[in-house]
C-alpha cells in the first residue's frame, strides 16, 4: 500500500462504528502526514436503522466478510463484537485476503488471539486491538510498547464500567443490585443481557489480553478464573465500607516463577487506594515493573468518543507503517501461559456469617477458623433491624486459599449459622 489514501471498510455500525465514522469526518487531520483516511464502504445488520452519522454516500454491504475480502478497501475495521460468527470470519478473511485489520473486539482477541496473531503474521500485515482493553485509555499501548523493556510483573485494576457504575450507584444510594442494574439498562450502561458484564467476562477478556502481552505468551481465557458482582449483596457493601474497604470488581494478571495467575472477582480495595476512589464507569489499572516499578493509569472504559478515538489510533499507526508482533513475541513462539492453582495463592480475605443471636456462637467460629489454621486480622459485628439471624463480619490474615476454604466449609456447617458464608477476597494492590 503506497497510495496516500486509505481506503478504509467497518463492519458494525452501533455506538462505536457511529462515533468512529463521526470522529473520522470532524479530524480529517489525524491521519500522519501525506495520508488520508476515508471511509468508502460499511457493513451493519440494518442498513436503515437511524444513525447519528451519514452513510449515504457510502457502498454497503450485507455481508462483513464481503465487505472486509472486497478489493476496493485498503483496511477492515471491525466493530462487530463477540467472539465467533461474521467478526471472526470477517477478521480473517481481511486477514488472508493481506488487509490490516483494527478490532475492538475484546471476545475475539482474547480466545482466538493467537490463530489470528499467526494468520496476520504469516500474511504480513497488523492486527491492532487498542481499543478492545479501557476504550480511550492506551493501555495496549503502554504495555505492548512503552513497557517492552520492562519485565512485568503484575497487573491488575477496573477493566469494566459496568460493573463499577453498579457498585458504585448501590453504595451511594443504597439500593440493592437489581434495582440499579436495571437503571444501568436504561441508562445504555448495561445491555439488555448484562451477563457478559456482571458476570465478569468482559473483564476476563480484557485482562487475559492484557497477560499476553505483559508476559510473551498467547491469549488464555480458559484459563481465568472468574467471578461476577452478581452475589454482592448490600449489606457487604456497608460491611467492608465500616471496616474501611470499598468492594470493586477487580481483574489481575500475575506471574511467577510457577506460571501466570489470571483472576477477575470481587474485591475488597482500602478507601484510600486509588483503585476504591474510582467510581462511576471509570476504568483504572496498575502495572507493576521490573524497573519501572508501579504505573497507575485510569480513564474511561467505553464510549462512543474514546473508543473511537482509539480505533482511529490504530488506522494512524497502520498508516505510518508501524510494525511489531502482534503479542510482543512472534505468533510462532508463543505458548499459553502455566496456570498456577488458585488454592496454593495465600491472601486476605473478608468473612461475613448470618449466625443465630445466642451466646457462643461467636466462640464457635473463631474456634473453628484457628483450626483450620486462619488467623483473624478484624472483626465487626453489627445487627441489622430486621434481619433473620445476626451478621458477623471478619478479615483474615493472609492464608492459603485452600485452608480458607475448608475453613469455610466447616463453618457453614454449624448449627447456629444460617446461611451460607459470603466471602470476598482483599486486593493484591
């Protein structure tokens, strides 16, 4: 390609697909100097569905994979979503036909990462995923480029704004999770079917990149262990509130000399960490270095306007001529990552019981924790008008997961607890 002009084709016209061909129209000027972008061609499901942009004037296709193999498009876009069905077959016909491809399609690159990275390798073109990790945040960027002298050791951070409107809205209004992810709904936060968001999966994916690209391996999304806000229950939110804890749902990468350890759960964050003090549906992340020790990067996660910008921001470096591997190392080298068991990880945990309000129950489960051998590092117990038995809320020490668990089973156990026990991890941060 070495016309001035690109000419650029993108499949999927909603929120991002919109705001890319609205951003591309008002900034003629992004492109590096002696190029030009100009979207010719778009593929959507509904070539009449209303629009904030004009696409009139544009050839249409029903069919993405046409759209992206079509000989008069110079670079496919696709905006598609989801991880198989027409965006993966749009992206690797772009692929075989010799087209750069940029994607925001976290789905995608997170469990066909690596296939792609080969086919795009072995045809001599970039794949570019910026905008699929924080929207308008590089943070793709900072780790594949700006870190790649580095050895990292560690990320972790709010990869979904989902989920921390949610949290955030049910602390400050005290409202229980299905009231306010169904204002998420109507507020566009949340789509109709919000699993992929509250069950944590949109975050799985997005830290699984972001691991591939921190520690030279391929994509893993089996191997994440996931858990959503789904379980979050108010009175926790309270609970970890008096104990001085802010619950956020927290997605982490780490590696050691034994693998990789990919996590997305809820977590206890101190009110004082930066990780607690972003609210709304903000996005913040810590990277951890060999050398350049910790960054912290925080910004909005999604979004018409910075996503868009940050696909643009890949067009601008395909056009310059920018070239690296895909995931740092060549496609060819790369494997998945060792997964380290989670039950061998030692940390701190948040406890809560719902106990029958009578004497000795308090000594019964302290007793049989220190059996277990957990070490308590607080406790708090608070009633609550209303409320069938008493909850009992304590912090442990750092511990195997392993001993925790069997810790907790034994508990549930007991006669005088209720209900099942809640437990939530406290932050690696």
């Amino acid at each position: 390609m070495t016309e001035p002009i690109w000419r650029i084709g993108v499949a999927g016209l909603g929120t991002v697909g919109a705001g890319l061909l609205t951003y591309l129209a008002d900034n003629p000027a992004f492109a590096p100097a002696g190029h030009m972008a100009v979207v010719t061609a778009v593929s959507a499901r509904s070539k009449s569905r209303p629009r904030p942009c004009d696409i009139s004037e544009l050839t249409w296709f029903d069919d993405p994979v046409a759209l992206a193999a079509d000989p008069e498009t110079d670079l496919f876009v696709e905006l598609i979503g989801g991880s198989d069905g027409p965006a993966k077959a749009a992206v690797e016909a772009a692929l075989k036909a010799r087209k750069p491809v940029v994607t925001a399609n976290k789905a995608l690159i997170a469990e066909h990462g690596a296939a792609l990275a080969a086919l795009a390798e072995d045809m001599d073109v970039p794949l570019l995923f910026e905008a699929a990790v924080m929207g308008g945040v590089p943070a793709v960027k900072i780790v594949r480029e700006a870190l790649v002298g580095d050895e990292i050791h560690s990320i972790s951070g709010i990869l979904n704004g989902t989920c921390n409107y949610i949290l955030t809205e049910m602390e400050a209004t005290g409202r229980a999770f299905a009231d306010v992810l169904a204002e998420a709904q109507r507020l566009g936060y949340a789509e109709a079917d919000p699993t992929m968001d509250v069950g944590g999966f949109d975050a799985a994916h997005k830290i699984t990149i972001l691991a591939a690209l921190a520690f030279g391996c391929a994509p893993n999304f089996a191997a994440a262990q996931i858990e959503g806000i789904e379980g979050v229950d108010l009175l926790d939110i309270r609970m970890a509130k008096d104990l001085g804890y802010r619950i956020k749902l927290v997605a982490s990468a780490e590696r050691s000399a034994d693998g990789v350890l990919v996590r997305v759960h809820p977590s206890l964050a101190p009110l004082n960490h930066p990780l607690a003090q972003a609210g709304g549906a903000l996005n913040a992340l810590f990277i951890e270095g060999e050398r350049c020790g910790r960054i912290f990067i925080q910004g909005p996660g999604a979004g018409a306007g910075p996503t868009a910008a940050a696909v643009a921001a890949d067009i601008s470096d395909v056009m310059a001529g920018g070239r690296r591997p895909v995931f740092q190392a060549p496609a060819e080298t790369l494997a998945p990552f060792d997964p380290i068991d989670p039950s061998k990880m030692m940390g701190r945990a948040y406890l809560r019981f719902l106990v029958k309000d009578e004497p000795g129950v308090i000594a019964a489960v302290s007793e049989t924790l220190a059996e277990a051998g957990v070490s308590i590092e607080s406790f708090l117990q608070k009633p609550t008008e209303g409320a069938e038995g008493v909850p009992i809320v304590l912090t442990t020490h750092a511990v195997a997961e392993s001993v925790l668990m069997a810790a907790v089973e034994r508990i549930a156990g007991l006669p005088a607890v209720l209900d099942r026990p809640r437990l939530l991890r406290i932050a690696r941060i």
